[in-house]
C-alpha cells in the first residue's frame, strides 16, 4: 500500500478548501478593480496574486499527491520543482512589495506575504527530496506546507479585503468634510 494512500481525506479536505478560497479571492480582485484606486495596478501583483497562487499550489500538491503513482519518484521531482518555482516566485514577490509606491508593507506585510511563502517552498524542497527516501516524514512536512500555504492564503484575502473596504470608508468620508468651495473644514 502508498504511503499516500493515508493521506487522502487530508489532500480531500485541504484541495477542496484552497480550491474555494480561490475562488473566493477572486471576489476580492473584482472588489480590488472597482476601487479604481490607482496603486491597485501595484497592489493586485504584490498582495493579490500571491493569495492566488498560494491557493492555486495547495490544490495542486493535493492533486498531485492523489494520482496513483506506481512510485514515490516521479511526485518527488515535481513536488521538487514546485518548490524550486515558489522559491523564484517569493523573490519576485519581495522585489514587487520592494518597488509599491503608495504602500509600504509593514513586518506583518513581510512574513505573510515573503518570509511564511519563502519558507513554505523551502520546506516543500527539502520534502520532496525526502520523499522517495522516508516517505512519512516528507508527507507530514508536505502536510504542514499545504496548511501554512492555506492560512497564509486566508490571512492575506482577509487582509486584502479589509483594507479594500476601510479604503472605500475614508474615500466616502473624506468628500463630505469638504465645503461647496472644495475646501477642507476644520
């Protein structure tokens, strides 16, 4: 029997979340896009997209892990791959959140959106090269990368969409503090 066999509620229950999560986060880009703000064209790939694309690599590591593979080899050099892609795609997330204009993230901002994604993908590397080799623990690792990957994502939506919708709250403010001259009261 496959060691992967004992995790399929695990890559059921995981897949399926990050599978709704994604497109939920797609309502957030959508409300992103109607605040017509002019760093959202900064924003969507710094912040947004990230959420995405964590989402996305849950889905597929359970997808992945659920196809039944004759041997551990072939899930290993993907998973390996994957791992190698996120550690690429954390570097260019940092370098975007590097270059934003009108934001400048904060220590939160770094750890959910570089330093949790960055060690997430180290972890599913040094997993998929485990894997072929000891199996139970490259499995519980790649479990613990899909979790963190998922509440990293839930973090960062809910994050995005508050910040959307205290934005929105300011801008609706802002113009009634104004006099009919376009003035500012006090």
């Amino acid at each position: 029997m496959s060691p992967l066999t004992a995790w399929t509620n695990f890559y059921v229950i995981i897949g399926s979340s990050a599978g709704a999560l994604t497109g939920l986060t797609f309502v957030v880009i959508t409300l992103i896009a109607q605040s017509q703000q002019r760093a959202a064209n900064q924003a969507i790939p710094a912040f947004t997209t990230p959420t995405v694309v964590h989402f996305s690599v849950v889905l597929l590591i359970a997808t992945l892990l659920s196809a039944p593979w004759p041997t551990l080899a072939p899930p290993a050099i993907l998973l390996g791959l994957g791992g190698l892609a996120g550690l690429l795609y954390s570097a260019i997330v940092i370098r975007r959140q590097l270059r934003l204009d009108d934001y400048k993230p904060v220590l939160e901002d770094w750890l959910t959106y570089a330093a949790g994604p960055f060690i997430a993908f180290a972890a599913l590397l040094v997993a998929a090269i485990l894997l072929p080799g000891n199996p139970v623990v490259a499995l519980f690792i790649i479990g613990g990368v899909m979790a963190l990957l998922l509440f990293l994502g839930i973090h960062n939506a809910w994050d995005a969409t508050t910040f959307i919708v205290v934005e929105r709250m300011t801008r609706q403010i802002e113009p009634d503090k104004r006099d009919e001259g376009g003035e500012r009261q006090a």
